[in-house]
C-alpha cells in the first residue's frame, strides 16, 4: 500500500465534502446509512488535514492545481501554516458539529 503523497492530501481534502455532499442525499430514506456517510466523510476530511500537517510543519507548502487557465496562471489551493491551523480546527468541529446534528435531527424528526 502506498501513502498519499501531501498534494494528494490536498485534493482530498477539497474534494471529501463536494462528495459527501453529492453521496447524502441519495440515502435520505436510510438514516442510519446518511450519518454513516456523514462521519465517514467528516473523518475523511480529518485525516486528510492531519496527514498534510507534518509536511507543513516541516516547511513544506503542498498544493493541489486544479486546472491551468494560462501559461503562469493556475487556480491552485496551497497550503500555509495558518491556513493549516484553521483546517484543523474546522475539520475537527466538522465531526463535533456532525455527531450533534444526527442527535438534533433525531430528536425533532
């Protein structure tokens, strides 16, 4: 099995809600299965962030292009060590905020 390497990092963790997001709603009659791909996409994202972190702290910047628009002028997400902070933080609340929903959700039907 090989590691991802932290640009791969990067574009999953773009990518891990634009797909949760798409996979959700096809199961809004199996709740269980929902929340399940809700914590599953949630930690996704998490693992992503936390797997990129080491590359950051050692002075790294990874980046995913997404496409080239012209020659020196690319739609890019890069990675700074702020940045990083803040994606760790949110990405945490993300699972924080997930599990309290499922419960909220539950509750009210």
């Amino acid at each position: 099995m090989t590691a991802v390497s932290p640009d791969g990092l990067v574009a999953v963790a773009v990518a891990a809600p634009f797909v949760g997001a798409l996979v959700i709603p096809i199961f809004h009659e199996r709740p269980n299965l929902r929340e399940a791909v809700t914590l599953a996409t949630a930690a996704v994202l998490f693992l992503a962030v936390l797997g990129a972190l080491g590359p950051v702290l050692d002075g790294g910047r990874p980046q995913a292009e997404i496409i080239n628009v012209a020659p020196g002028l690319e739609l890019a997400f890069r990675v700074e060590p702020l940045g990083m902070l803040f994606a760790l933080v949110a990405s945490a609340l993300w699972i924080v905020n997930s599990i309290y929903s499922i419960g909220y959700m539950r509750g009210n039907n």
